[in-house]
C-alpha cells in the first residue's frame, strides 16, 4: 500500500491522481472549435504527452518537482503547510501513475502503452523512495501530533498519511522494510498476472450439436469443421464425414449469453465446467497471492490480510464483517431456498422429469424462461428504447434536475484524445462554473480495457481561496457498434452498469475538498461504492426513464407496464442474486483470512462455504475464485458491494423515492454527501445525510442498517 498513493476499490479503477499547480490552467477554459490551438497539446491535455517518449520526461520532470518539494517540507515547522505540501507531491506523483495506468488499458498504440507500462514501473521504485523517506514520514508524524492542524480535513489527511506510511512499512527494521517492498512489488505482479491470465485464456469449448446454439449467438460464434468416423444410414461400413459445429470462448459475458440461451442441459453444464476452470494457471498465481499478502500482514503486526485490509474502513476488523455477511445470509436464507424450489419445480415440469435435479448451469436457463413466461419480456423490444446516444442523455437530465448542473461537449484538442470515438464533456454549474470534465470511451475495441469502469485522471483540490484544480475522469465501456452507428442500443444490464460508474464519475466531479488525497471516490473502501449503487435505482424507475427511454425509430416513450413488467422480472430471484453475492464476499473474506497450504485445500474451503451459505451445489472440477478479479482488485474487501446495498437502500427510500427528479433531493446528495469525498468521517457523512439509524455499531466496528433493503425485497 502506498502511503502516497492510496489505492481504492480498482474494479472500479479509481486511483489517486493529479498533477502540480503549474500545469493547472491546462483545462481551464475551452475556446470556441474556431479557436482551438492546432499544436499537440498532448495526450488527457498534458504537454509533455505530445508523444509515446513523452512519459519518459513525465518521469523525470515529477522526481525532480518531488525532490524540491521533499527538501522544503523538511525544512517546515508542524502546520498546516505540511500537509499541503504533501498533497502537492502525491498530486505530481500521481498525475504519472494515473495517465500511465489509464493509457495501458486504453490506448490502440502499442507504443505509448510500452512507454506507459515502463513510466510505470519506474514511478513505483520512485515511489519506494518516497514511502521510506523518513524526512516525510517525521514530518507529517510531527504534524499529526503536535496539533498543528485547524481543520477535519487536514487531520484526517495527517492521520490517513501516517497510517499509510507505516502500512508501507516505514516504521520497521531496514530488513523488514525492504522485505515489505518486495512482497508489494511481487503482489503487483501477480496481480497484473492474474488479470493476463483471463484475458489470454478464458477457456474454450468445441461444440458440434449447432442446433442447439440459437441463431442469434452463431453469428458472434467462430465456426470449426471436425472429421468423425460413424455409421450413417445404418450401413456397417465406417465413413469418414464432415461435421460443422463452433468453437465457443467461456469468457465471463459469452458464457453468461449461452448459458441463458443453450437448450440441451449436457452441452450447458460442459460450458459451465469449462467457463469455471480457466484459466488454470492462476490455482499457483493465486496460491502465491495469498501468500504473500498473508505474510506481508504479518511483518506489519497484523494477524492476517483480511484484518490489514478491512482495519481502515467502517467495518475495522474481519469479525465485523463475518457479522454482518452472516446477519444478511440468515435473513434471506428461507427466500433463497424458497426460490431454488420454484426454479427446480419449474424445471421438473419443463423436463417432465418429476425427480430432475437442479444444477448450477441451469439456474440462468430457466430463471430467464420463468421471468419470460410471467412478464413476457423480450428483450430486443427492452433494448429499442435504450439508444446510447438517448442514455447519455438521460445522464444529462439526471444532473441538471438534481444538480443543477450540465453536461456540454467541449472539442478534443490535437493530441488528447487516444481514439477518435473518445467525447469530452464539461460540467457546468450556472451559477457556480466550471465544475470538472469526463472523457467518454464507450464502445468495444480489440486491446482495451475489458469491463466497464470509472478512472480518475486528475483529482480536484482546493488551491488557493479562489482557485480549485477541476477534477478530470474517464467513463471505459465496452458497448457494441460505434458513434456512426444507428443500431448502438444497450440491454438494460448494460444501462444499469452505465449509470453505476456514472455514479462514481459524479461523487469525483462534484466533490470539493481542500486535497486530491480525498477527492471524490477517494474516501473508505465499504462506503466509496455507495454513490453508483444509488445511482442504479435511477434505470429502474419509471418516472426517470419516461424522460430519456424512447423508441428508437418511432421516439414513443417506454410504456409503464413494460417497465413495471421489468422490475416484476428483477424481483423474482432477487435472494439467489444476493446469496450469490454473499457466498464471493465470504470467499473472499475467507481467503485472505487465513495462510492455506496448497490450492487443493483452498478449494475444499471454497466448496464448503458455497454449500453452507448458498442453496447450491458445488460443482466438482471447477475454480469460480481463478477468474474473480474483484480478489485481486478489492483483496478482503468485496463486502463493501453489500455495504453499499444497503446504504443505498435506505438513502434511496428516504431521500429520493418520493421524487427521484428533485432538486431538495440532489441538494441533500450533494451537499451532506458527494461533495464531502473522503474528508469526513464516513459515519458521520451518513447519519447527516439520512439520520442515525442508517448505521449500527457491533463489536467496535459499524454495520449497514439492512432494515430498508428487506423491505425493498420483502424479507
């Protein structure tokens, strides 16, 4: 963990960034297309990005600002200064980290992602440098201490730094020290393996019964001719024949589609063992993860890397969350099981099989065929009413009814953009200005990113009494079609998850603290994903999408009865998907709670956790924990997603439901809330927001109130 740069929940990619005062005035203002500077103004607006090699001086230029800034505070008395002074140095250190962490997951040129991936490397030994200086380290120490400090937000910045510096492993012996560098050096290699690993082999599986591939997915689907020997037309004689099949990759979204269309059971359950064992290669890459975060916890007094992790957030200790997971399992428990019958009678019926089994492969199956045959739901007629463009506009009413606020697209200057589909927005306060900007960078490529994600380019921090640096972020999507296209509609999944990083695009725009350390998404782990599961509640509820949702040919609204048709389906198995959720928390939770001695051990623990705390069977030969990157990106910290249910539970019940448009209500949002980022104590950030009774304290450490989420479930 870097004490200067202090990583948050990265499946969301969200990392600390900026950069140093002089190059502020970059993305000030923007003049009108006809006045637009011709030169490169290099890549996210950063001059010394006018090429690949540009990172190279990037480098060199934020050691060298580093190096006077490190001289100046050791030379500072206890104060205020200090802690300013450390925010400009993570503020030009991490302008590096995030333009270079953003361009190697986004750039088509493979040499600035070469260049990027090297600058990369390079900052994080600086960063070593740094998060063992002790001139740093006695200076905010001193800081902390003495009292110095006339504001909540720069005692809690002291405070975060220290314990960050000693997370680093500052406060050790030389030995332990270095030893500590090497296990975050190999963590993030593995990490960065792990990830390669799935992309590079997400399984694949022949398949020669096409029929029953429906025609809809064999056109996305690679065909393949395999020779066979039979018998045809019951002849003794073998013959040597043709047989046309397709060879399907089990990357998570294709499996997802196949596994709710495939009609033959057998060819499912060989997509699901398939897609649920690759790739192999992360059983060791995950086995030395664990280990060496178990021992890197350990050399830092702690007795294991759930309790290092979890220690700083509102949870504080493993037990804590245990509760709490444990607390929500045994309350829905009944509604679980109650629906894997219904989904097994369904399929006894369906089967005509009065003993049938249900499997894991068959729950997508026939849980969609149930919400289809109760709600008649189609979802190419859902889709029709959700264009890109109109979605994008639905964000746009969003803001200006809440906040007040506008987007408006401001022109791409020579050399910032890294695509030509990429669009930049403003956001606009009429009467408060210029508010920060959002890059757009929506559709699939070959080589990007392949989620969907919020980045933080440049974080926003107070500069002088008149003056604030506007934060910068980048919305990474992977949306078929393209600008030009007429037919780039989204599946309501896919706007749903649209308006969850919007959320996280918001909190980093709208919020306004005196240091980049706490900028928007930049607060505790278990809090920071509440903001975009609010926002999710928006696509659900009709009176917002009767403002945005339009055919896409005849410009009808979306009917109320399709959309009330649609939370009908969303409700049905609304348990199984949060046991689901429950089950990866507690997996998660359980296996960085403890050292396991070989990954044959850490599946027998997987599987005993998957038949205690969910209603389905574990199936044999398969890994679901080797292609869960939430293990690399969070590391004992997936609960925070239940967090955020049911914090956003019960902000959206008692602040938005009665008027999800109203401008008391997005005044609320983001004044009590968004506009504090991390420079508040998040406790008190939710009972002022919401009341007291948002929040319960068990055995030192704070829990969601899970009241308003049963209620919303009808436990």
């Amino acid at each position: 963990m870097a004490a200067l740069i202090r990583r948050t929940f990265p499946t969301i990619v969200t990392r600390y960034s900026s950069r140093h005062s002089r190059n502020v005035s970059t993305y000030k203002a923007f003049e009108s297309s006809s006045h637009v500077r011709e030169q490169n103004v290099g890549l996210y607006g950063f001059e010394v990005l006018d090429t690949p090699k540009g990172f190279r001086r990037f480098v060199d230029e934020a050691i060298e600002r580093s190096g006077e800034l490190i001289s100046y505070v050791s030379r500072l008395p206890p104060s205020m200064e200090v802690i300013r002074t450390m925010d400009d140095i993570s503020d030009t250190v991490c302008s590096v980290v995030d333009s270079a962490e953003f361009c190697r997951n986004t750039h088509p040129d493979r040499e600035y992602v070469e260049e990027a991936n090297n600058a990369c490397m390079r900052i994080y030994d600086y960063l070593h440098f740094l998060n063992t200086n002790h001139d740093l380290y006695n200076a905010v120490s001193r800081a902390e201490r003495q009292g110095h400090l006339h504001t909540e937000e720069a005692q809690r910045a002291a405070h975060a730094l220290r314990v960050d510096f000693e997370k680093g492993g500052i406060h050790l012996c030389a030995e332990k020290s270095d030893r500590v560098n090497q296990l975050n050096i190999e963590i993030a290699n593995l990490g960065r393996k792990y990830s390669e690993n799935i992309n590079d082999d997400p399984g694949s599986l022949d398949i020669f019964s096409t029929s029953c591939i429906p025609k809809h997915l064999q056109r996305l689907l690679q065909p393949i001719y395999g020779s066979f020997h039979g018998k045809p037309n019951g002849q003794l004689e073998l013959s040597k024949l043709k047989k046309h099949g397709f060879r399907v990759k089990t990357d998570p979204d294709s499996l997802s589609s196949l596994l709710k269309s495939v009609s033959d059971s057998e060819v499912r359950k060989q997509l699901y063992i398939t897609g649920n064992s690759a790739p192999h290669a992360n059983l060791d890459v995950l086995d030395k993860l664990i280990a060496a975060r178990n021992e890197l916890a350990k050399i830092l007094g702690y007795k294991s890397y759930a309790e290092f992790a979890v220690r700083p957030n509102m949870a504080s200790s493993p037990d804590v969350v245990w509760s709490f997971l444990c607390d929500l399992s045994e309350t829905l428990r009944h509604k679980a099981d109650e629906e894997f019958r219904m989904i097994r009678g369904f399929k006894r019926k369906m089967c005509n099989e009065k003993f049938a089994d249900l499997e894991p492969w068959d729950e997508a199956y026939f849980t969609g065929m149930m919400k289809s045959c109760t709600y008649n739901l189609d979802p190419s007629i859902i889709a029709s009413y959700f264009s890109l463009s109109q979605c994008i506009d639905g964000l746009k009413v969003l803001l200006k009814s809440l906040f007040g606020a506008t987007f408006y697209e401001v022109p791409l200057r020579t050399g910032e953009s890294w695509h030509p589909n990429v669009l930049k927005l403003l956001l606009h306060h009429p009467e408060e200005g210029d508010l920060g900007y959002l890059y757009l960078d929506l559709y699939s490529r070959q080589g990007k990113y392949p989620g969907c994600a919020h980045f933080a380019i440049k974080g926003g921090r107070k500069l002088s009494e008149s003056e604030y640096q506007l934060p910068v972020v980048a919305l990474v999507c992977n949306f078929s079609g393209s600008p030009d296209s007429s037919s780039s509609r989204l599946n309501h999944m896919e706007v749903e998850t649209l308006f969850h990083e919007f959320g996280h695009a918001i909190h980093s725009l709208l919020s306004r603290t005196d240091y980049q350390h706490f900028s928007g998404t930049r607060m505790v782990l278990d809090l920071a994903e509440t903001p975009s599961n609010l926002f999710e509640y928006y696509v659900w509820d009709y009176r917002v999408l009767k403002t945005f949702a339009k055919h896409h040919s005849t410009g009808d609204v979306i009917p109320k009865k399709l959309v009330e048709a649609m939370n009908g389906a969303k409700s049905m198995f609304a348990a199984t998907e949060l046991q689901r959720q429950i089950f990866y928390s507690l997996m998660d939770q359980t296996l960085f709670g403890k050292q396991y001695s070989t990954p044959r051990e850490i599946q027998s623990t997987i599987a005993d956790l998957k038949s205690q705390y969910t209603s389905w069977n574990h199936v044999n030969g398969t890994h679901s924990h080797i292609r869960f990157p939430h293990l690399i990106n969070y590391g004992a910290g997936y609960y925070s997603y239940l967090y955020a249910k049911c914090l956003s539970a019960t902000i959206w019940q008692e602040i938005c439901l009665e008027d999800p448009l109203s401008p008391c209500a997005g005044d609320s949002l983001r004044t009590k809330f968004l506009r504090h980022g991390g420079a508040k104590d998040p406790s008190n950030l939710l009972k002022g927001l919401v009341g007291d009774d948002i929040l319960r304290e068990v055995n030192g450490g704070i829990v969601p109130n899970i009241s308003s989420l049963c209620k919303e479930m009808n436990l």
